[in-house]
C-alpha cells in the first residue's frame, strides 16, 4: 500500500510541474557586397513577435544583437530595402548556427528572407 502511495503521489508531482516552453536565440546579420555604399532600412522579428526597423544604415554589414527567449515554431523575419544599387547578403542564425539565407538588391522593393524555428 506504501508503494502504491508513493507511486500515485510521485505520478501527481511530476504531472502537475508546469512546462516551460523551449527557447532558443536568434541573431540576425546582413551583408552589402556590391562597390557602392547604398543606404538601407533593416526590420527584423523579435522574441515577441513585434518587428524592430532600424534605418540609414550604409556600413557594409549589420548585425542584430543576440534575441533570447525565442520560442519553438516562432515565425522570423528579415528585410532589407535600400537604393544606391545595393547588393545584400541576409542571415537568421539559430543558436549560433546558420538557419536560413538569402541574396537581395536594390531597386526591387523590400527583400525578405522568413524562416520558422522547429529545433
């Protein structure tokens, strides 16, 4: 009967423990290539879900800071939008690791690479 306790109190303790959902971080990175110094306008998704733009960039890369407490099957995005005959290179990394990539240009309006974290 002691076994039986025990059995049904351990069952009841650990089914009761609330789950955290799993996280993961994001950064974000882009990459002009081309010979000339376009200006461009960055949005990017946030562990909430809002979307950040930063613009008047003109450095040959950006990168996002780190993103913590994504959660599994958020939805990413990134953008880039520029003029001056830009030639951009975009990144979403996922832990450190490169998940998705994508070429962009200027003159074809907001380029934009998504991707859905399933780690």
């Amino acid at each position: 009967m002691k076994k039986l306790i025990f059995v049904l109190f351990t069952i009841l303790a650990f089914s009761s423990c609330k789950k955290e959902p799993k996280t993961v971080y994001v950064s974000y990175k882009i990459t002009e290539t081309s010979a000339y110094t376009p200006t461009y306008i960055v949005s990017y998704t946030l562990a909430d879900g809002t979307t950040k733009t930063i613009g008047g960039l003109t450095a040959n890369k950006w990168i996002s800071e780190k993103i913590t407490a994504v959660e599994i099957g958020k939805y990413l995005s990134l953008s880039v939008e520029g003029n001056g005959g830009g030639i951009y290179e975009m990144f979403i990394y996922v832990n450190g690791t490169l998940d998705s990539r994508r070429d962009a240009g200027d003159g074809h309006g907001a380029q934009t690479l998504n991707t859905q974290i399933q780690y």
